[in-house]
C-alpha cells in the first residue's frame, strides 16, 4: 500500500482541483448566461434564470459527489480515527447538501 500512496495521494489532489474548476466553470457559465438573457431582453426572463440556477445547482452536485470521492480514497489512505470521524461528518454535510439541492431540482422541474 505504501508504493501507491503517493499515487493516490495525487488522484486525489486531482479531483479536488477537478470538483474547484467545475465549480467555477458552472459559476462563469451560469453568470454569462444570466447576462445574455438579461441583456437580450429574453421574454419569460425569470424563467430563463430560474432553469440557469437550476444548471448551476447541477454543478454544484456533480462537484460535491467529486470531493466525496476524494475524501473516500483519502480516508482509505490514512484511516486513523480522527480522519474517519471528518470523513464522516463531511460526507453527511455534503449529503444533506446534496439531497436538498436535489429535492429543489425536482420541485422546479415539477413547477416549469
């Protein structure tokens, strides 16, 4: 297990900065969007923004599910208690985060 340490040592820097650059590619698209509609004067504008934060709520999901991952395998790596219970306290924060993102999703596909 020690020879691949430094391998998954750096899988797991990789997603972290993959879930960071999805998030801040999700912001960039979503706030160029929002002004292109806005600026284009689009009919049903509130709408159109309303499907835009639904996109970035999507980011955000993809980008938590990533950094979950990460703290998987670096729990894996390092499996003393302290990072088990930081494991688990993140994950369950990231879940609740998730499944409300979710559960919004869902509640504004239902209303559009």
């Amino acid at each position: 297990m020690n020879f691949f340490y430094p391998f998954f040592e750096i899988i797991t820097q990789g997603l972290d900065i993959l879930a960071m650059l999805l998030l801040l590619l999700g912001v960039v698209l979503c706030i160029v969007k929002v002004i292109r509609l806005t600026l284009r004067r689009t009919p049903n504008l509130k709408k159109a923004i309303f499907k835009t934060k639904n996109d970035l709520s999507s980011y955000i999901l993809f980008s938590l599910e990533i950094l979950i991952v990460s703290d998987i395998i670096e729990s894996i790596l390092k499996p003393t208690i302290q990072d088990l219970f930081s494991l688990a306290l993140i994950v369950i924060i990231r879940t609740v985060i998730s499944y409300f993102l979710n559960l919004e999703l869902e509640q504004d596909e239902n209303e559009a």
